[in-house]
C-alpha cells in the first residue's frame, strides 16, 4: 500500500480531513475514500461545504462534491479556487503558520 495515496499529504489536505471527520462522525477517513461511500448524504455534504467555506474561507458550490468526491479531489478544487480568487497566498502563510504550530 502507497502511503502517501492514502493519508493526507499536506495541510490543506490535513484540514478537510478533519472536516470530513468532524461531518462524517467516522474515523480513519483516508484521504482517497468517497465522501458517500463513507455514509455521506446530501444533508451531511450541506453541512460539509458551510465547514469549509467557515474555516477555510473558500465557497464552493454543493454540485463541486458530487464531481469531486475525495479528499484528494477536492483539495485540487480548492486549490484551484484559492489561485483564482488570489487567496493563495493567504492559504499559504496559513498553513505554514499552521505547519509550525504542529511541529
């Protein structure tokens, strides 16, 4: 098994992992499982995209989990978002003050 296919690989990655846990009531999530595979409803996907617009400043549409539904994936829709919103720096001094702070 690859490691690094399966858990997150970085901080953004580590920060909608806790989010799918804290929504999903489930653990361990990797970051490859589907979001409905792991019991995901279209309530709990609601419940889901507000977490991450509150902590990571980042609105997405519902539709975006049903295109997108791993971690994996949607970490590159967030990314994504953050380029073309110029939030990128942002999320970046973020997760480096968040990856000191972990050290």
């Amino acid at each position: 098994m690859d490691i690094n296919a399966v858990v997150p690989r970085d901080i953004l990655e580590f920060q909608l992992l806790q989010i799918w846990e804290e929504t999903l009531q489930v653990r361990p999530i990797l970051i490859n499982d589907s979001f409905f595979a792991l019991g995901g409803h279209s309530i709990l996907a609601v419940s889901l995209m507000a977490k991450i617009r509150q902590r990571l400043g980042i609105d997405l549409p519902l539709a975006i989990l049903f295109e997108h539904r791993t971690i994996a994936e949607l970490a590159v829709v967030v990314r994504q978002q953050c380029i073309r919103r110029e939030l990128w720096k942002k999320l970046l001094v973020a997760m480096t003050l968040l990856s000191a702070a972990l050290a």
